[in-house]
C-alpha cells in the first residue's frame, strides 16, 4: 500500500492551525461532570468487548482528557466511505496530539442516533465490476421512520434480505464469506449494527463511541436541555445575528430551519420539531400545545423525548465534551461557523473546526489503465472523468467531416433564405421552411448516428474509462461520497483501515491510496 497527497489547488479547506491553536485550546478547565460522561460510556460500549486501549482512553477522559471529536448519523452497514474516514481523522489527529501536548488526548465518534431521516441512510451503493455499473442497496423494509434511527429495528426477515442483496453485488473474493458472517451477526436495532461495525474496525486505535440518543446520555444532557429551552429566543437571536454576519462575509448560507426554539420533542411516536409561537410551544406534527414550565417538567422527568436540531447539536456537543477539535466534512465546517455568536452567549469558546481527511483508494486494475491512457489522478479529481472521456471523443472525431456538415447547414440556410425571397404566398414559405427542417432533422440524425458509430469503434477504451470512473470519480464526484467500506474490504483486508490509521499524517491535501 501506497499513500500519496494531492494538493489542493483550490484550497477548498483552508490552511492547517498552528499548533499554538491547539495548545491554547487544551488549556480550557474541564467540565465538572467528566466522570459521569466516562461511566455513561463504559456502559454503553461495555456489551462490545473493549480493549485495553479503550480502558485506558475512557480513564483519560474521566480525568477531563480533552477530545478530538466527530459524528456522523449511521448508515447502511456503516456507509459511504467518507464516514470511515471522519473516523480515521479523528484518531490521526488526536494521536499526534496527544504526541504534541505530551498528553492523552481521546478520539470520540458522536453517532447521531437522534436523527430520523431514514431516506438518506437506508440506501448503499456497490461497484459491479462484471457490468462496469453501481448497483444501489436498499433496506427491504416498506415501513415509515418517523421517530429517531436510535428507535429503529428491523426486522430478521428484512435484515437477512438486506444482506444477501449487499452480499450479491461483492465480487466473491477470500473476505466476502467473513463479510457475510459479520453482517449476520449484527444486532437488529439500527445504530446498533452501526456501533457494532465501527467498534470491530477500530477498537484496537483505543476509539470511544456515544450514541446520542442514548437515554443514559439524555439525563446527562437534561440540565442543559433545560438551560436551551429556557434561553431559546436569546439563543435564535445569536442564531440569527451569526448567520447574517457569516452571508455578509460572503459565505453561502448553509443552515435551513423553521423553528426558533432549535430543539424536537419525541410526542405521538413521532420526532417533532417545537416551535414558539403566541406564547405557547407547538409541535409541527400535532394540535396541542405547551407551556414552558410543562415542557421543562417532561425534561426533568423525561429527557428521553427530547433532542437536538441541527443549531443546537454542536452546543450540546460542546457542553458534554471537553472538545480540543472537532472533525467535519466540508459542509459541517461551513455551518458551523455560522453559530460563532450562540457560542459567545453560553460563554464557551468554539472548538477548533478541523475538516476530515480525503482519501481515494486506487486498485492495482485501475493504476494499470490510468498508465495505459496516460491518465493523471489529479486531473480526474479536479475536472471529472467524464469531461476527459468527451476531451478523448472530441480528439477521435472526424473534424473534416463535422466541418463540412456543419458548413452544408449554413449554405442550407442562405440558399433557402434565397428561395423564400421568390415564394409568392404564405403557404410555399411555410413549405420551404418544412422542408429545411427536414434538412436540419436529417444532419442531426447523421450526426447522432456518427457519434454513436464513434463510440462503437472505440468501445474498448470507453468501457475503460467507465471502470476508472466508477471507481474514481462515481456519480461526477469524489469516491468517498458513494463507495461502501465493505467494498475495500472485500478487495483487501478487514486492517485496511487500522493500517490506514497508523500510517497516516494529518492533512487537508487529498490523500490517494494506491493498494
């Protein structure tokens, strides 16, 4: 295995922070409540199995350790690729510095088991080799969602379907048989099977996993819960006034949100979002109503029922964690910084926002065809596959001929201009106008006709391209965004990740794997 960095041109994540950033930042005095946040996860992760340098990190943070950390909601059988590599950022960084602070720092992985878009996790896709296609998994499952991915279980006969449609679209090779006995041995609660996959990958790096919607971690949260619900309109405002800054500094507006209260309410089996409207609290799904006092006496009692929006998460986060960095995609970064002035009203100081890493993974197949073809990986990630492909059928083309239809269309056009000066009525003019858009309508069909022929004569080098953008470039965009894990490890090993963890140096250049 080779790792190689591309620069980044476009310097879409910005520089890397000095170390004095960091240093700074892990001088911040602990949350008093560390200890509890320590048990909460012990007992969380204990069914799992933990390894020694899990203990030893849950140790660390019940002293008030800093975290290095990330979420992401969990997907089918973990997916896309670019949640692995969240995971993998998080332990690189918090490696190097536990190195530079010369002291323990913990990876964290938040999974947002609160949230209930099923639509956006129930799916996977998988790379065909023998169609040179991707092939879309789904959940068998013809049933509704809408409470939290946490409450979730499916069923044995959907989960069995589930798998032996995701196992038939791996090419069998020495790992799918292990594949399959690993995803069949998974609980059938939804985060759980997410819990279960990640612990197997990366217990080893010492990774310590929450799920949010954990009830244990909810009574921890329900003091602040409280404090979110009783300040909300001073909270929105901050919202509001960090939001408008961000725009006016040319920033895109990234957070979308129809509420001012920032917090759901789990009511009717339903995850419903408050909102505060003539003095009462409502719920987007419901008729009634609420007060302030009753709501925060279903907090004390409940806390179960209540979780976060996309405003109030990284607060929550925040407060439960004594955060050095938190690692995000490009978009999470971007909304972020939007709630700089939510953060200023709790008094707590942002975190450090440190964007993932980036990884391409290149098969010992696809380094022989970009050789072949004279292909750069940088080019492909900057500019698509698809593009060169019509670069390369552009190159093919018959320029001669192309030139001379193109000029018989201009001389159609004067000399049936000449015809229409001679035509005594209305109607031979509309009839010479028919007849030069049959003209036109013939051309166009030779010209479809002549690239469909094109393509046929250079077949070969055109399924060639398609293997190297299925499998670079899938879908106009960057392979971590569509590829399954399970895919790499089907084609490798069950360490490719935990070797990537230890090889790899942080960084905000894309990273290319050659296996």
């Amino acid at each position: 295995m080779e790792i190689l960095t591309v620069k980044d041109q476009e310097k879409c994540y910005g520089e890397e922070f000095p170390q004095q950033v960091f240093k700074e930042r892990s001088a911040l005095d602990p949350h008093h409540h560390t200890q509890q946040l320590a048990d909460i996860i012990t007992s969380y992760m204990e069914p799992l199995g933990m390894t020694e340098n899990q203990r030893n990190n849950l140790s660390a943070l019940s002293q008030g350790a800093p975290v290095i950390i990330g979420g992401q909601q969990a997907g089918l059988f973990i997916s896309p690729l670019y949640t692995i590599h969240k995971i993998i950022s998080i332990i690189v960084l918090a490696k190097e510095q536990s190195e530079q602070l010369n002291r323990p720092i913990v990876p964290v992985f938040w999974i947002a088991g609160e949230d209930h878009d099923f639509s956006e996790v129930n799916h996977a896709y998988i790379y065909d080799k023998s169609s040179v296609a991707l092939k879309k998994i789904k959940v068998a499952t013809k049933r509704q969602v809408e409470t939290s991915m946490s409450d979730f279980i499916v069923t044995d006969e959907e989960k069995k379907d589930t798998i032996n449609d995701f196992i038939s679209a791996l090419e069998e090779t020495e790992q799918t048989k292990h594949i399959y006995q690993l995803l069949s041995s998974l609980p059938n609660r939804w985060t759980d099977q997410f819990k279960q996959l990640v612990h197997e990958l990366f217990k080893n790096s010492g990774l310590l996993l929450i799920d949010s919607n954990d009830q244990s971690f909810r009574r921890l949260e329900k003091e602040t819960f409280k404090y979110l619900l009783k300040y909300h309109e001073a909270i929105h405002n901050s919202f509001v006034t960090g939001q408008e800054k961000s725009v006016q500094a040319g920033q895109e507006k990234m957070i979308e949100t129809g509420t001012n209260v920032h917090l759901f309410m789990k009511y009717e089996n339903q995850r419903q979002l408050l909102n505060f409207e003539e003095g009462k609290y409502k719920l987007n799904k419901s008729e009634d109503t609420f007060t302030r006092e009753e709501l925060l006496r279903l907090i004390d009692s409940e806390p179960e029922l209540f979780s976060n929006n996309v405003v109030t998460r990284p607060v929550m986060q925040e407060l439960m964690f004594n955060t050095l960095a938190f690692v995000g995609g490009p978009s999470e970064i971007k909304y972020w910084s939007e709630l700089a002035d939510i953060f200023s009203y709790i008094g707590r100081p942002m975190p450090i926002l440190v964007p993932r890493m980036r990884m391409t993974y290149v098969n010992q197949r696809i380094q022989k065809l970009l050789e072949q073809y004279d292909l750069e990986i940088q080019e492909i990630l900057m500019i698509g596959m698809k593009t060169l492909q019509q670069q390369f059928l552009t190159q093919e083309e018959n320029k001669q001929l192309l030139d001379a239809v193109r000029q018989l269309e201009h001389e159609l056009a004067g000399r049936f201009n000449e015809l229409q000066q001679h035509a005594e009525s209305p109607q031979v003019k509309q009839l010479l106008d028919s007849n030069l858009k049959h003209h036109y309508q013939q051309l166009d069909y030779f010209k479809t006709a002549y690239h469909r022929e094109l393509r046929i004569k250079n077949e070969v080098i055109l399924r060639h391209f398609k293997e190297i953008e299925l499998t670079v470039n899938p879908r106009s965009g960057l392979q971590e965004r569509t590829w399954h894990p399970m895919q790499l490890i089907n084609e490798t090993d069950f360490c490719i990740f935990n070797k990537l963890s230890d090889q790899l140096v942080y960084t905000n250049d894309q990273v290319v794997i050659k296996l």
